[in-house]
C-alpha cells in the first residue's frame, strides 16, 4: 500500500520564540528551522511500515515556501520514495492544507495517510481530522500504537485518562503522538541518496484550492510574565510559606 | 442566536469542563444549549441541566456515543449546526478529536484552544507552546471553537434547564471503539485537582516517585509528571504536565526534580502559586516559583511528608 505523509516545515523545538516588537508575529528572521517534530514521528512510523513490508511507496508532502523542500529532503534521507512541494508564501490556515491534501490524496490514492497531531507553531491541531472529514475517512489521532489488519488499521490513542484503542477502516487518517515512535538520524549515504529523489513542485492553485485566510489576526504578543518569588532556606519554611499563602 | 457545548463525560459524571465551556460559550452567543451525547447517561444530563446559564440540555442517549468516537459525533454535530452559530467544546483529547471534523465539514476554520473571549468575534489563543499569544477575529457564519477550560471560571450551579431527548443519527461505519486501558486512581483528576505534587528526571526511577505520592496523598493532590519523567517510562502518559500533555492550573503546583522546559512551564504555568524543590539552584524552574528550595529531593521529600504529618496534613 501506499503511505502519504505531510511535513511542515516550522521554527526548531529548540528555539526561543521571540515575539516582534511590532505585534505582527513571532521573529522568524535567522531562525534555525526544522521538520515539525510530529511530522518526523509520522516519517519514521511510514518508514517502518516500508521495512516490516506493509508499505510499498511512501510520499511525502509539504505546503509552504521554497524553503520547505529541505524538510522534504529530510523525508526523503529518512526512508521516503518521493516528495510533492506545494509551494506559497503565505500562512495557510489549516482548513486549507486539509483541502490540498485532499485532492493529492484523490490523485495518489493512498490507503493510510499519517500526520503529526498538531504543528509546534500554530499548535492548532486540526489537519489530520480535517482531512479525514472532507474524505470521509475514519481516523486515528493522537497515536501511540499502530498495527495493520488484513483492510483494517488497530489504533492505540493517548487519551486524557490513559488509552484507547479505536479499529479504523482503511482508508484511514492516523496523527502521531510523542510516544509512537524515536525517530531515526539520517545516515550520510542516505542523505546523499535522497538528493536524487525525485520532488515534484506544485501550487495551491494547480489543486484548485483558495487559501486565502478567513480569521485575521489582529495581533500576537507575549504571554504574561510570571516575576520568580523567594528562595526559601528549610523544608520547614516552605510549609510555612505555603501556609500563609493559604494553598495548603 | 445560540451557541451548543459538547458535554465532557464517562456516561457517569459530568466533568467541570463541561461548566467552565459553558462560562466561555456564554460570552459568544446566548442562550447556551449542552449537548450530552453517551450511553444511559441520564445523570449527566440531569448535572448539565443545572450549570448556571444553560437554558436547554439535548440528550442523545445511544450505544452509538458510549465512547463519542469522532466518526459517529460528526453526523450528530452537523445536523444540529443550523441552529448555532457557535459550537464550542473543551480542549480536552476528546474535544480535540472530533470539532474540527465539524468545522471541515461545514467549511469553517476552527479556533483551537481559546484562552479569552475578548468579544463575541475575537478570541485569544496561544501559539508556540503558550511562548507567544494571537489575538483573532472570526468573522465567520458558524464559529467552531475548543475552549482551554484552566482559563475560563465555572460558573456554578442554580439552572434548571429542560432536557430535550434527540434521535441518534446513523453510523458511518469507518471506526469503531475497542477497548480502553484508563489509569484507575483515588487521587484527584489532574486537571481539576486544586493541588498538585509533579515528579521529574530527578527522581530517577519509578519506584522513586513512591515520595511523591506520599506527599500527594498527605496533601490530597493529584500526580503529575514531566515529560522528561514519562520518557523515561517512571509514569504512564496521562500524568504529563506540559504543551503535549495536560495543562493544568491548581491553587500549588509543587515541581519535584523537574528543571523547567519551556514545553513543561507551558502546562502549569497559570498556577495559582509555584513551589519547586531541585538540587539546582540555576533550574530554569525558579524563575516561575514563587518558592523555591534548593535541596536533595531524596531528602527533602521525607522531610516534607514529616513536616506536613507534624502539622497535622
């Protein structure tokens, strides 16, 4: 079968986000950016898939600048077959990525599609359950485990008390949680392999979709500062203090 | 015109989620309608009724809801749209799963994990693990929206709203729930508990982390974990606090051998005073405790379930 995978490309985990003086966003000016690390989940779990031989093809695709076929090279380094770039500068909502990924997925017809559960810019996640809505695919979300069944994915999803396990039709959308997988490095000569994968270069408007923004963003600014307190000396100060302030 | 809230529950209880949605979706649009969708749910139903400001409770009791599997909860959901302009449900894992089917079936964008209602079109969400706040306006036709509920106040109980039974809408079929292994605990639930007491690396094993339910025990408080902690396999997943896991905002959070990730302060940060205990005395941690101790868990732990028992805790 067929595995299709979206990677965004977004400012590094690692970084400290800085929001810009003049409220229209955060500082992504010579910023490090890398693969969304749910997406790299969503990569190594489809990877996997390919090695246990339940998968056949894995393609990859990314929606965003120029710049988003390097996290596509990092797909690719990381077991991927191939990469479809659906290239805009614009910040596009999620309901959007969900309409091109659905005509992709009525021209590539996969039988599983994964991605990360949400994005760590936008956090809003939506994607994944979107684009199973506008299939009208079952879906799997927030995975922890997968196994794959004759027509049939088992899916143990992190839920607020603990996990369930939901059986989903294939066709199926599944999105990745922290613990499903580590993902794998890149070796050197994969990296160089993946340099003569093939990625093919698209727009939103060759998928008929409008990506024009419908909420507007009025502006972003910096959570409110928590000031540190006081250090206290003993265990015992600590009770007291924790007395007086009436919480325990 | 009205606003709809998913009801947050296990077919027994009503969780306070449910409420503080509620608070949230009464400052968008009134009256206020809960909707309770589950199997032999009918006490659910009867403690959504009484939240302050609900005028309607629509009860769609059917073995086809037993675990609102978002499949099933889409169709429900979209029949009712019309009558709503907004449909707000908790930001919860449930929440999260099944709104944006909602908002993608009826081609609007959904508002994820509003954190204010600043007016009936403009909410404020955090963005970047709560690093940095947007501010939007959703000038929209239906607003789709999951409520943070930590932000928002519940707003008690004096309504006596009718329960209306509405007719279950047909399977799709696509998926269907199998089994759940849900974390059994006396303790109180991490998101609603006005104490909490969370163990990190520095525990070392999960044996280790016996300590820190001791002094939750003593103190009532819930457990709660870093990521760093449930990594390393000390804990199961649900007990993390933080961006990927739960955010939560009790009265004290007590840190235990956790250093202060940004990812980690994103979940817990809100709380109402922060205590932390680390053997570090550069822990990124201190900076947001308004108490901090630096010491050896290993023995200050002991010494504070000493010193709570002395005090009578």
């Amino acid at each position: 079968m067929k595995v299709l995978v979206p990677v965004k490309r977004v400012i590094d985990f690692n970084v400290k986000v800085r929001v810009k003086s003049d409220q229209t966003g955060v500082d992504l000016a010579n910023v490090k950016m890398s693969m969304n690390p749910f997406d790299e989940i969503a990569v190594e779990e489809a990877v996997r898939l390919k090695e246990q031989g339940k998968a056949a093809e894995i393609v990859v695709v990314s929606i965003g600048p120029g710049q988003a076929r390097e996290t596509l090279r990092t797909a690719l380094a990381m077991g991927a077959d191939r990469g479809i770039l659906v290239k805009s500068d614009a910040d596009i909502e999620p309901l959007a990525v969900a309409k091109i990924l659905k005509a992709i997925v009525e021209e590539e017809k996969p039988e599983l599609v994964i991605t990360g559960k949400q994005a760590i810019d936008d956090d809003s996640n939506q994607t994944g359950q979107m684009l199973a809505a506008l299939l009208g695919w079952g879906q799997g979300t927030f995975a922890h485990k997968l196994e794959l069944e004759g027509g049939e994915a088992k899916i143990e999803r992190e839920v607020d008390g603990g996990l369930q396990t939901v059986e989903v039709k294939l066709p199926a959308v599944m999105t990745t949680d922290l613990r499903l997988n580590e993902p794998r490095y890149a070796s050197l000569p994969n990296i160089m392999k993946a340099k003569k994968k093939p990625i093919a270069e698209k727009t939103p408007a060759d998928y008929g979709v409008d990506v024009t923004p419908r909420l507007k963003v009025l502006k972003v600014t910096e959570p409110a500062k928590r000031q540190a307190g006081i250090k206290v000396k003993s265990v015992a100060e600590l009770v007291d203090k924790l007395s007086e302030a009436g919480v325990i | 015109m009205a606003s709809l809230v998913v009801a947050e529950h296990d077919n027994k209880n009503l969780s306070d989620a449910t409420a503080k949605t509620v608070a949230a979706a009464s400052a968008i649009s009134s009256p206020v309608h809960v909707l309770v969708a589950g199997q032999n749910c009918g006490a659910v139903a009867d403690a959504a009724a009484k939240i302050k400001g609900v005028e309607k409770v629509l009860a769609a009791d059917d073995a086809l809801y037993a675990h609102m599997v978002a499949e099933t909860m889409e169709p429900l959901l979209l029949t009712l749209a019309s009558q709503y302009d907004a449909i707000l449900a908790p930001a919860t894992t449930n929440g999260k799963n099944i709104l944006p089917r909602v908002a993608a079936k009826l081609d609007v964008p959904q508002i994820s994990e509003i954190i204010k209602v600043v007016g009936p079109d403009t909410f404020e969400r955090p963005i970047y693990a709560g690093n940095a706040i947007q501010t939007v306006e959703a000038k929209l036709p239906k607003k789709i929206i999951t409520v943070r509920t930590t932000a928002f106040k519940s707003p008690g109980e004096d309504g006596r709203a009718e329960i209306e039974k509405i007719a279950a809408t047909a399977d799709p079929g696509t998926a269907k729930f199998m089994g759940e292994a849900l974390s059994k605990s006396e303790r109180p639930e991490l998101t609603a508990a006005k104490i909490v007491v969370s163990g990190g690396r520095g525990l070392g094993s999960g044996e280790n982390f016996k300590l820190i339910e001791k002094v939750a025990d003593r103190l009532h408080a819930a457990v709660g974990a870093s990521r760093a902690a449930v990594d390393a396999g000390y804990v199961p997943n649900d007990y993390q606090v933080g961006q990927t896991g739960k955010v939560v905002a009790p009265d004290l959070y007590l840190a235990v051998g956790i250093s202060g990730a940004i990812q980690h302060l994103a979940g817990m940060k809100d709380s109402k005073v922060i205590a932390a205990i680390n053997k570090d005395e550069e822990a990124p941690i201190f900076q947001v405790a308004d108490f901090g101790l630096v010491a050896d868990l290993f023995q200050a732990l002991p010494e504070l379930d000493q010193e709570l028992a002395k005090r009578g805790r």
